[in-house]
C-alpha cells in the first residue's frame, strides 16, 4: 500500500508541474520543488522511529553533565540535530529515573570502594551513570538515609533487643523527638536574619543537611520564642493594636499580621482574675454591647473584638434563667434553632449551642418522660436527687419506651432501708452478706460497698474545690451587684457540703471499720 500511494503521488506531482510549465510564460522561473526531496519525505515516514543505542545513552548523560539541561547545544554538539530538543529531554526524564536495585547497588559499592566515583560508575553502571551524577545522588538523598538507617538499626540492637522495628523508630524520631534545640533555634535565627528565608542555603551552609530545608520553614513559621512573645509584649505597649505595623518594625514580615493578633488574643493576653470578674458584670448589666464595655470597663485596654472572644470561649455559662428559656421556646416552636436563636437569645447563642445543650440537657430528659409516663408520683420522686425518697419500679408497669428505658436503669437502685442493713450486715457478716440479702448478687454488694466507701473523700474533694472557685476575692474593684449573678453557684456549693454531711451521717462509722 505504502509503495502504490508514493507512486501516485509522484504521478500527480509531475501530472500538476507539467500543466504549471505549459501554464507559464517563456523564460519565467518557478520555484519548483525537486524530485530528490519528495522522495525523501516520503521515504522519511516509511521509516521506523530510532531505537535509543547505548552509545547514544552513555553520551546523552556525559553531554549533561557539562552542559546541564541545555538541551539545544546537546542537540547541535553532540547529536547534530539527529535528536530535537525536546526529544532529549523526555528521554533524560525517562532514563534519570532511580530504581531500588540502583539505590541498593550505589550503597554497596561505596562501602566497598569509597567514593572512587570514576570505578563505580564503570564497573557497576557501564557508565550509564556518570560519576558525577553518582556523586550528586550520594550527597543529596542517599547518604541521609543511609546514616538514618544505619542509626535506626544499631538502636535497635543496643537499647530495644529487637522489639522495636527500625520503621517505628523513624516514626517516633520524626513525630516527637527529633524537635530544634534552643540553640537550633538561635542559629535558625541568625541565619535567617542574614540570609532570609533561603531554607535550602540555610540547611545546607549551618545544618550541614542535618535539618532538612521543610523542617526549618515549619519551625520558623510556627514556633514563637520567648523573645518573641517578650517583643510582642513590649510592641503592643507602646504602639497598640496596629499589627501591620508592629509585623513591619518588629518582625520584618517574617510573621503575618493575623498569626500576631491570633497569638496576642488566644495566648499572650490573658484576663487577669480581677478582669474577668469585671467582665461577668459588665455582661450581665450591658449583655452584648462590646464597643460599650470596652470603653466604660477596660478603658479600650481591651478591643470590642478581644471582649467577645474571651467571653465566649472562656466564661460564658448557661445561667437557670436561659435554660428555662430554652425549654420554653423549645416547647413552643420546636426544633426551629434558627427561629429561638433569634427570638430569644438575640444570637447570643448560635444555633449549634443551643442543639448541644438541650440533647445534653438532663431535664429536657425528664421533661420528655414526664410527657410520657402515667405514674406522675414515682416520677417525681425518681427527680427528688434525696436517696431516701428513691423507690423501685413496678417490672409489671405498662409505661411506654422512654419511661421503660429510664426504669430499667434505675428499678435495682438501692433502698434507705438497704442502705441501714448494709452496715450491720458487714460487721456481722463480713463479706458473706450476700446470704442475708436474696435480691443483691456479690458483685452488686462489693461495688456499691467500695463506692460508698470512697464517697467521703470524693465529696470532701469537690466541696473544697468548690468552695475555692466561687470564693470572691477581696480587694476586686467592683458592684456589689456581681455577688448575684454567682447565687446559683453558691447554691451548689451548699448543695454538695449538704450531701457531704448525710454521707458523714451514713457512712463514717462503715469506713472507719472498713479501714
């Protein structure tokens, strides 16, 4: 087929020079085409695309590395155009490629023969690969890993017996413990200081490599020193909150002005205990008016923007008054959070809040049984918190699924009059008083005895711990007003010193004789 379509074309390529000659005027010259170059392009696409020979190989890679990747004056100098540009390039791409075995055999032959580069490239890659490019390869990647490795493996054999792999090492090297010194981190400074953020120059000329140029700009860009903070301090004093700025004079852009104010805020600029007892009043007279508390309470030594986040993320709380409100608009329009939001907290409370607190909230719970349940007398006293009103579900009621469920979680609580036999029955007894109480396994006996016993101590715990919390300092600078809005919280304090006393009552004479 080839051969009849270059005949025809050769057929009508004369065909259509014989009727431009006969067309053209005597003595005239036209730029006709000769015979030899058609036959040449057509003999051109009859013709197979050019193996790559080793001798071509080998020269390719001499010719790059003199020259680099100047792929024109390879094609001219040493190909003479045979090979295009781009040609060369896509099969230096291809044939640059380091496999595993290679990696493997350039290791094992520079623990043989050193770094004679010149011998390993002849004898162990036939010059496909230059020694030069040995050379590269062995200082840039390979050796690194090498000496990790080697470390990695000898670590292993000294400290772990082989218990730990050399993998896992690696992992917890990089994750944990392979962190930038102080004096790393000085040396970081200095050098980006003079150098600028040039990582590689910087990894290479005062790591030595040992830090790889990612690890630096990962330490530089998140790690604040103590200098830091100290300089930030000091600018924010005497320029205020001009981040733009304090990120030019200060830190010559080294760190933007957003992770400045981010760290000022979350971590540097702490409210002290006697500003955030401020702030709690100021928030229940004001509510949400930020710009207004900053000026009249902080003297705009706080920012509107640093008011809001701090009440928000740190002493926001969820007072009694709210959580009626809640179950009130919850009553009324459902599950609409966008509505409540708006209607009743004024968007003081986003909408996620208010689904967490009332999935979470314990007397949504019992709101929803008391819907529910026939037996309005047995739920009222399974909401009285006192153990001495606590009373066993009938198994035989016919209650519906939420009623059922909170019953079987609570029909084997324990009685008052349980509560007066266990003591009697240990001194007694001992630990056979399973004997004595039919309806009560050993197991049931022995966990509700060990966590009666350390109730004392826990309730005693958390009644100091409370005591202290809502303790009001002295000397704070504010209404006397404040002291309302914490009556709730004093409430629990006094409710849980009440439950430390019948704990005192019931169970002091059991511990003493457990102990």
């Amino acid at each position: 087929m080839r051969q009849s379509s270059s005949v025809m074309q050769r057929r009508l390529f004369n065909s259509s020079l014989m009727k431009r000659q006969s067309t053209s005027p005597l003595g005239s010259e036209t730029n006709l085409v000769p015979m030899e170059s058609i036959d040449n392009n057509v003999n051109s696409r009859d013709q197979p695309l050019k193996i790559w020979t080793d001798q071509e190989l080998k020269t390719l890679f001499d010719a790059f590395s003199k020259h680099g990747s100047d792929w024109n004056i390879i094609s001219k100098e040493y190909f003479q155009e045979s090979r295009t540009p781009s040609a060369l390039k896509n099969k230096w791409k291809r044939a640059n490629i380091w496999t595993k075995v290679e990696e493997n055999k350039l290791e094992d032959a520079i623990s043989k023969h050193g770094e004679d580069w010149e011998f390993i490239s002849k004898e162990y890659f036939q010059m496909k690969r230059t020694p030069r490019i040995l050379k590269i390869k062995w200082k840039t990647f390979l050796k690194r890993q090498t000496q990790k490795s080697r470390t990695l493996r000898d670590a292993v054999k000294e400290y772990f017996q082989v218990s730990r792999s050399p993998s896992s090492l690696k992992h917890k090297w990089v994750r944990s413990v392979n962190h930038l010194t102080e004096e790393e981190v000085r040396l970081l400074q200095d050098a980006v200081s003079k150098h600028g953020k040039d990582w590689e120059f910087i990894s290479k000329e005062y790591f030595q490599t040992n830090r790889t140029p990612r690890e630096l700009k990962n330490k530089w860009n998140n790690h604040w020193t103590e200098d830091e903070v100290r300089k930030l301090r000091d600018a924010v004093a005497k320029h205020g909150e001009d981040w733009n700025f304090i990120t030019e004079k200060y830190f010559q852009a080294s760190r933007t002005s957003s992770s400045i104010n981010h760290k000022w805020i979350r971590s540097v600029n702490h409210l002290t205990e006697e500003e955030g007892w401020i702030l709690i009043d100021a928030v229940s007279k004001h509510e949400g008016d930020w710009e207004f508390i900053s000026k009249k309470y902080f003297q705009k030594n706080r920012s509107a923007r640093e008011l809001e986040i701090k009440w928000n993320t740190l002493l926001k709380y969820w007072s009694v008054e709210e959580i009626k409100k809640l179950r009130d608009a919850v009553s009324k329009h459902g599950k609409d959070w966008q509505l409540i939001s708006k209607e009743y907290f004024q968007a003081n409370r986003t909408v996620s809040s208010l689904k967490d607190k009332h999935s979470r909230s314990k007397e949504d719970k019992m709101l929803l049984i008391k819907e529910h349940d026939t037996d309005q007398e047995n739920v009222k006293k399974i909401n009285n918190t006192n153990p001495e009103n606590q009373e066993i579900y009938d198994t035989k009621s016919t209650n519906d699924y939420h009623t059922k469920t909170y019953r079987k979680r609570n029909k084997h609580s324990w009685t008052n009059e349980e509560d007066q036999i266990l003591p009697e029955l240990i001194k007694n007894h001992g630990i056979k008083i399973a004997a004595e109480m039919l309806n009560r396994s050993k197991r049931s006996l022995y966990s509700y005895y060990k966590k009666k016993e350390h109730s004392y101590d826990s309730l005693m715990k958390k009644s100091n711990t409370i005591s202290k919390k809502f303790q009001k300092p002295s000397d704070v600078g504010v209404d006397k007003d404040i002291e309302t809005s914490w009556i709730r919280n004093l409430d629990e304090s006094s409710t849980y010193k009440s439950s430390l006393q019948r704990c005192r009552i019931n169970w002091q004479q059991l511990c003493l004789q457990s102990s």
